[in-house]
C-alpha cells in the first residue's frame, strides 16, 4: 500500500509541477537561486499535489483546521498531510521538509526528521544547481542517515511501532 501511495502522489506531483504557471516560477527561482523563492513556489506545489490527491496539508501559508490545533506547521515540519477520517488525532499520511540551505548536513537533517515521523510517505526537497552534486549528496545520506539509522534492520523485525516501515 505505500508503494501505492507513492506512485500516486509521484504522478500527482510531476502533473502539478509541470504546469506553466509552476513550472516557471520554480525555474526562474532555481536559475537565478533565489532558494527562498523556490521553497515558497515548492511549497505551493507541494499543498496543491497533497490537495490533488484527497489530503488535507499543513504549511507556512496553508492552515490546517482539521485537527484540534489549527496551525501552520506541526512538528517543525515543512509540509504535513492527512487523509480524511473521523479521529480528531491521527498520523500524518505524508511528510515532507523542503531545504533550501547548501550544507549537506542540514539536508541529512532534513531526512532524519522525516524518517522520525510514523508516515506512509516522507520526502524530502533540497536545490542542487548539478546533477552530479546531487549524486553525491544522495550518497552522502545513504552513508550518514539512511546507514546509520539501519532501516534494513529495524524493517526486517516487523516491528511497525519502532520505525514506522511495513515489514517486506
């Protein structure tokens, strides 16, 4: 099932940021890395795709009411989404931290927080001019988050409550 809820939000996702009046405002903010810019243009893009798919987001600038605090960000996250339900309290379905900062430690940051969080689905959005500083900022979260926090292990127990991934 999440597999499932990936692959939806994915296309989701490509449709929403590939529309004109997205696609131009995120171009125009990376090229000329007005990271500021480009999280807010994101972060629309990101609501609007949680929207687009049936869920109710909370961000800077999209109040959530659907729980019993409304606010804007809960958790110190960038973007939190839940589907609808009848509990007043429950888990996210989605999480997601947009980091605009180039120091890969805060982007490691960003990945951990996410992976703290019981959710279906955790993303995390960083900005690198180059495709090759992005591999090697992908191989340095395997080696310093994804590693080092053993989700293999953690999975391969079937215990749920203490990572928050399905056994496989």
């Amino acid at each position: 099932m999440t597999d499932r809820i990936a692959e939806d939000w994915q296309a989701a996702f490509m449709q929403t940021v590939q529309r004109y009046e997205n696609a131009i405002a995120l171009k125009d903010a990376a090229m000329d890395e007005r990271l500021g810019d480009w999280t807010t243009e994101l972060t629309a893009v990101v609501v609007a795709t949680c929207n687009s798919v049936g869920w109710q987001a909370s961000a800077i600038g999209h109040k959530l009411v659907m729980l019993p605090v409304s606010q804007f960000e809960y958790l110190g996250l960038d973007v939190m989404a839940f589907a609808d339900g009848k509990k007043r309290w429950r888990y996210p379905v989605a999480v997601f931290e947009l980091e605009n900062r180039m120091d890969d430690d805060r982007i490691a940051y960003s990945l951990w927080k996410v992976m703290c969080v019981r959710a279906d689905l955790r993303v995390v959005f960083c900005y690198r001019r180059s495709s090759d500083a992005g591999s090697a900022l992908i191989r340095f979260l395997r080696d310093e988050v994804v590693h080092a926090m053993d989700l293999a292990a953690c999975c391969e127990t079937g215990r749920r409550d203490t990572c928050g991934h399905r056994k496989s």
